[in-house]
C-alpha cells in the first residue's frame, strides 16, 4: 500500500529545522496537532514519499519485514483513521 499527504495537513520536520527528530503535523483548518519523534516521525515521512513503508523501516531498525509488518501496518492505520495520510490506490493496467 502506498500513502500520501493530505491536501489539508500542514507539517514541520525538526531535521530540516535543526530541532532535531521531530514532526509536527497540523490538521487544518480546525489546528488539531500531533507530534511524532522517533521511529514514529520515519513512519510517517516514509509514507508522505510514497515508498514501501515496511520495508524501509525494516531495514532501518534491521528486522525482518515479517517481524514489523503488523505494528507498522496498525500505526499507518491510525495515521489514516486520524486523517494524517491517505492511501493511494493502485490501479492496474490492462
């Protein structure tokens, strides 16, 4: 499953601000925010690229995908529920 951002979610990365592994993200136009840090703020920046979350986190903490796919897949799940990523459907050609 691929994700991409919201149209109506704005955030800040600490990293590109030097403040550090941190990411705001604000739902607008009601400014309800979250902060993600950690292994967390990699979920969801994996996500907003567009790349193989599970993957890419399993090599990044270096577990089999098998071992993480689970976790990853319910907080992808939650980010979706709270209306932080939504999920691209892929559609195959003929």
């Amino acid at each position: 499953m691929r994700y991409r951002v919201p149209e109506n979610v704005a955030y800040i990365d600490g990293a590109d601000m030097e403040l550090g592994d941190v990411l705001l993200l604000t739902l607008l136009p009601h400014g309800q925010s979250v902060r993600l840090e950690g292994i967390g703020r990699q979920v969801w920046t994996t996500a907003a690229d567009g790349s193989d979350v599970v993957a890419g986190i399993a090599k990044m903490v270096g577990q089999p995908p098998d071992a993480i796919a689970s976790d990853v897949a319910a907080f992808l799940a939650d980010l979706v529920d709270r209306g932080l990523l939504t999920e691209v459907k892929e559609t195959r050609c003929r």
